[in-house]
C-alpha cells in the first residue's frame, strides 16, 4: 500500500481538502439528508400525538401552527427539493455514467471529467431553483 494513504479524515472529511462545487454538493447532500431524517422523526413524534386523544392532537397542533412553523415548512422544501435534484445528478453520473466524458491517461496535469458534470449540476439546480419559486409563490397564496 505505498503509494495509496489510508483516509484517516473519518468526519472531518466531509469538511477538509480543496472545496470546489462538486464537494459542497456532496457536503450538502449528506446534511439535506440528515434534516430530512431529522424531519421524519419529528413528524412521527407529532403525528403520534394522535394516539394520546383529541385534546392531545389539538395542543400539538396549535403549537406547530404559526408563522415560524410556516416558515420551517418552507425551509423543508428547499432542503428537499436541493436533496432530490442533486440525488438526481448523483444517479445519472454514478449509476449511467452519463456526464462523465471520455477517460483521460492519468498523466500531470491531471484532466477531470468536471467540466462534463458542471452542466449537469447547473442546469439541475436552475430547474430547481424555478421549481423553487413556483412553490414559493403557491405557499405565500394559500396562507
């Protein structure tokens, strides 16, 4: 093994190195991941407010009604929608291989494949972006 170093990063890794645009998409795909964890098990929680009765279920939802739980709704969106779009990507160039170009001899200067992909990401995060606004729009109509 000596010319390959054991990654010691462990966590860290998520954070150290050179942060181009293709490691803050991973960054943030890893953390859109985990709020949405975090959601679901807060979703639970409120939902199995349910089974304590009626009187239970009305308390609960008067306190996650309101502009601030609005709002967090909102946020829930974006992360999401950020999740699947770049989860999207992620599947079409690591699954398909599509957007990766041609192989290069690993010589120096090293070629990546980057510019095959930043497209890709663009165009995903455009699209998501609208999809952003449309939704947007649609939540501050409906109060």
């Amino acid at each position: 093994m000596g010319r390959f170093r054991e990654n010691r990063a462990g966590f860290g890794g998520w954070f150290g190195g050179r942060l181009g645009l293709e490691k803050w998409a991973y960054f943030f795909q890893r953390i859109t991941g985990l709020l949405i964890y975090l959601y679901l098990l807060l979703h639970i929680v409120v939902t199995g407010s349910r089974a304590f009765g009626p009187d239970a279920w009305e308390r609960t939802m008067q306190a996650v009604s309101g502009p601030v739980f609005r709002f967090l709704e909102y946020l829930l969106i974006v992360v999401i929608t950020f999740h699947a779009f770049n989860g999207i990507r992620l599947i079409v160039t690591e699954f398909f291989g599509w957007a990766l170009g041609r192989p290069h001899r690993p010589v120096y200067p090293y070629r990546t494949s980057l510019h095959h992909q930043r497209p890709l990401f663009y165009t995903l995060m455009v699209l998501a972006f609208v999809f952003l606004i449309i939704t947007a729009w649609g939540f501050l109509a409906n109060p």
